[in-house]
C-alpha cells in the first residue's frame, strides 16, 4: 500500500496485495513489447503468499528495472506457480514460491513509475527497516518463553539478563529509527545508512539471543516445544535476508 501511495496510485478495493521484488542473478523477469501489448515472461523465486494474494508488485529487470502490478487472478492461465522448492517446516504458512510468467499480459497503467523508481525512492529504504523489526520481534518471542520461572540457576540468569538487554536495546534502535524515519522522509541517502545500520545492529542482537537461548536451555525446547522450534528454525531462516 505504501509503495502504490508513494507513486500516486490507487489499489484495488477489496485485494490482497504482496510484493515479489527478490532478485536471483542471471535470472531476472523480462518485459517485452510485442504486437498484441506489454508481456511478462520469466521466473521469480520466493514469492510469498503465491496462492493466497490477488494481485503482486513485481520487479522486472530486463530490459530496464521496473515495477510492475500483476493481477494474477485474471491472468492466471498465463502463471504457474510451484512450491515444491521450499524444503523447511520454517515459514510454509507464508506459500511462498518460484512463480514462472509465460507471456502474462500487463497494460501501460500496470507499470509503477519510472525505470529504476522502485529503488531509488526514499520509501525502499525505509521499508528495508521493515524485516529488522520482524528479526527482533522473533527473538523477543524467545526471550518471552526464557522469562517463564522453571529455571533459576545462575547460569540461566546470565543468559537471560543478556537477552534481556539485548531485546531492550534493539527496541530503542527500532524506535530511534522510526523516529528519524518521521522527521525527515524524504532523505534517500540518509535513508540507505539509517536502514543499513539498523539491519546490521538488530542481526547481531538476534544472532546473539538464539545462541544464548540454546546454551541456557538446551535441546528441550527446540525438539519437544512446536511453536518455540519453529520459532527458532523460522528466526534463524529470516535474518539470511541480511547479507552481513
């Protein structure tokens, strides 16, 4: 919604929209231009929400960078979607997939902005704050189950205290963020640093807080408690979207 807004555009009443913008090298989307109109053509991996959105924001890279809507309800008979990929219990609810376009036809209204718009505007960087605060989040959950009062030794503790500290300071990193997010919007290059920044902090504090909640508590959790297993195996799975 945010990026519709921030190029002037409207949604659809009604649809569930999802965004399909990773970029595998050498494997990128193509938009041609034929006699009948604007085709799509290609494959696009990790696509979430495939089988369950109506209408998907999908990056096309050749010729040129390029936002596109794909409404894929109508053109459903030009898409094949296969999650046969996706090999992990780790986020299976999220469908996400490799969707393969065979000539799905677009309009010239279907294309968002200009070439390489996608990128450079101000809101992709403060969206890309966006999965930091999910990484947070998911070990916060972790450390919500730590709080539980089963265990006091003096070992537990310290881990615990640690992952404490660790959730609170990337709470004030999240917020501090926010808040420069609010002050100035419209500040690219300070918007790429901020968002760098806060994706490089919050990877380390979750990297630390699953490795203390091992040590603490051993294999138990992670192999007989459902939820905090796949919490884990979900959380480590996500914070790959950093680079490092």
């Amino acid at each position: 919604m945010a990026i519709l807004a921030a190029a002037g555009r409207l949604s659809t009443d009604n649809a569930v929209y999802g965004v399909w913008a990773s970029e595998i090298q050498g494997k990128g989307i193509e938009l041609h231009r034929t006699r009948e109109g604007l085709v799509v053509k290609g494959s696009k991996m990790f696509c979430s929400g495939a089988s369950l959105i109506d209408k998907a924001l999908v990056t096309a890279t050749i010729p040129d960078h390029q936002l596109i809507v794909v409404d894929l309800r109508a053109s459903a008979h030009t898409i094949a979607i296969d999650d046969r990929d996706w090999k992990v219990r780790a986020f299976q609810e999220t469908k996400t997939a490799t969707v393969r376009f065979k000539n799905t036809p677009i309009s010239e209204t279907d294309i968002i902005g200009t070439p390489g718009w996608y990128l450079k505007r101000p809101g992709f960087w403060h969206g890309a704050c966006g999965p930091a605060a999910c990484w947070a989040g998911g070990a916060e959950g972790l450390m919500d189950y730590a709080l539980q009062p089963n265990r006091r030794d003096s070992h537990t503790l310290a881990h615990l205290g640690a992952m404490q500290a660790g959730v609170w300071a990337m709470k004030s990193f999240l917020e501090s963020a926010g808040r420069q997010i609010d002050e100035r919007p419209d500040d690219s290059e300070g918007a790429q640093r901020r968002a760098l920044i806060v994706r490089h902090v919050i990877e380390q504090g979750c990297t630390d807080i699953p490795r203390r909640f091992a040590r603490a508590y051993g294999p138990y959790p992670l192999s007989m408690d459902g939820s905090i297993s796949q919490r884990y195996e979900e959380l480590d799975l996500y914070l790959r979207q950093s680079h490092a």
